[in-house]
C-alpha cells in the first residue's frame, strides 16, 4: 500500500515541472549581455520614438525586428523604422548575430569598432542614413559576411584594403558616399561577387586589373568618379555580367570592352564622346546603351 501511495505523487511532481518548464524558460530566452546589447540599442536611438517600438515588460521574443534561434539573437532587423542617434558600443554583445538590418532610418555618427567583432554576422545592411567617417580595416574581420550595403551614408576615405578577406561576400554596395583613392587589388578576391556597386564616390586612379576575377559578377556599377586610364583586359572574362555603368569617369581608353560578348549585357552605359569606338554599332541584342551625360537614350 505504502509503495502504491508514492506513484500518483511521483506522476504529479512530473507533471508539475514539465509545465513549469515553458515559464521558465521564457523568462530566459536571452542572456543579460544581449538583453543589454539590445536595450543599448533601444535607448541610443530614441526607441520611444520608433514606428514599431518594443515593449519592455514583453518577453524578447516579442519584441519587433528580433529573431531568436535557441536563446541567441540571430537577426535584428529594424529597417524602416524612425531610429534616430548612433549605433552602440553595446552592439558587441549580440556575438550570434547573423543578420543586422538598420537601413533608411536616421542613423548618425561613426560605425563603432564593436560592431566589427560580430564575427558570425552575415548581412549588414546600413543604406539610406547619415552615418560618417572612413570604412575601418577592421572590416575584414566579418569572414562570413555575405552582404554589404551602406549605399547613401557619409562615408569617407578609402576603401579598406582588407576588403578582399571577405572571401564570402556575393553584394557590395557603397555607392553614393564620399569615397576616395583607388580601388583596391583585393577586390579580386571576392570570387563570388555578384553585385558591386560603388556610384558617387571620389574615386581616382586606374581599374584593377584583378576586376577580371569576379566571374560570379553580373551589376558592376562604377558611374560618377574620377577613375582613368584603359578599361583593363580582364572585364572580358566577366562572362555573367549584365549591368555595366562606367560613364561620368575619366577613362581615356575603352577598346577593352570590346572583349565582352556584345549579347551578354542588359544595361550598358559609358561616355560615347569619349570612346574611340562607337559600341552602340555592336549588335548588343538586349542592350539598353545611354548616354546618361545628357539624359538621352539611344
């Protein structure tokens, strides 16, 4: 009887804890550091103030933008949504983050040295803001990073020259910033590039001619710099390239473009009154070939 009496109590116990398991671990569902990193962020950016804010008394998991994956942030995604200051040293504390997404908002001062130690994050998209300052070299610590877009911000200085250890990156996109020297030999080790982007900079000097790497590459945007000298020989081997925006330079050669296959490209634009060749003859079947100095298709 005695042995009988101690199974329904055992069998409640059980119960009692398998349903108190859920409470549990909803209640810690992110560690402090993150919780921390993620209330930095909140508060250095008039949170209050957000489209879609957080409340705070709601479990992490609730909170608008955030993507939990066993207990980790993965994804904080806020695009579009009124933040308003800088970027938090904070940010560091997010060490599972694969994707940060903080694009058109009003973003303002300089990227922190933290956010460059997020060495799993595979997304950072930081378009349409007003962010400011030179591109650090310690960008080349994201390894895994496979987007990167910071298009319309106040960047300055050169591109870093460790831009080329991103050996994952398929989108580069720093267009319309104020960007300057050369761009760098490394970017021919960004073997599965697809997009590059780096329209309205101030950069000078001549292509690489390590650009004939990219072979992965189909939208190569260089329009409205200061770049010169020969189109090198290398943009033959871009056999995927479908976008090509070289006008409002300072090329003084472009014969190499006649190495592309004339049916491959849908959007080819180039100053016409500087080429010793016309390639608007060129069968380019698909193309669509503007003369975008004086707004005048052709």
């Amino acid at each position: 009887m005695r042995r009988n009496a101690v199974y329904p109590q055992i069998f409640w116990l059980v119960v009692f804890l398998a349903g108190s398991l859920p409470i549990q671990n909803l209640n810690a569902q992110v560690s402090s550091t993150e919780k921390e990193a993620l209330l930095a962020l909140y508060h250095s950016t008039g949170g209050p103030g957000w489209t879609r804010g957080w409340d705070l008394d709601a479990p992490v998991s609730q909170w608008h933008g955030v993507t939990l994956r066993k207990g980790r942030v993965v994804a904080l995604e806020l695009f579009h949504n009124n933040l308003k200051g800088t970027i938090p040293p904070e940010i560091s504390g997010l060490g599972a983050l694969e994707t940060l997404n903080l694009a058109f908002n009003e973003l303002t001062g300089t990227l922190p040295g933290a956010l460059f130690s997020l060495a799993r994050l595979r997304v950072l998209k930081l378009e349409m803001n007003r962010l400011k300052g030179p591109l650090p070299e310690d960008l080349g610590n994201l390894e895994m990073l496979e987007e990167l877009s910071a298009f319309n911000n106040f960047f300055n200085g050169p591109i870093p020259e460790r831009i080329g250890e991103l050996k994952n990156l398929r989108v580069l996109n720093l267009s319309s910033n104020g960007l300057t020297g050369s761009i760098p030999e490394g970017i021919g080790q960004l073997r599965h590039l697809q997009s590059l982007g780096l329209f309205e900079n101030r950069l000078y000097g001549e292509l690489p001619e390590t650009l004939g790497n990219l072979t992965d590459l189909r939208e190569l945007v260089l329009a409205n710099n200061q770049l010169e000298g020969a189109i090198p020989s290398g943009i033959g081997q871009l056999a995927n390239l479908r976008v090509l925006q070289i006008q409002n330079n300072q090329f003084e050669n472009y014969r190499n473009l006649g190495r592309l296959n004339p049916g491959q490209l849908l959007v080819f634009d180039y100053d016409t009154e500087k080429s010793e060749i016309d390639f608007r003859k060129l069968q380019f079947s698909k193309t669509r070939m503007a003369d975008t100095k004086f707004e005048e298709e052709h």
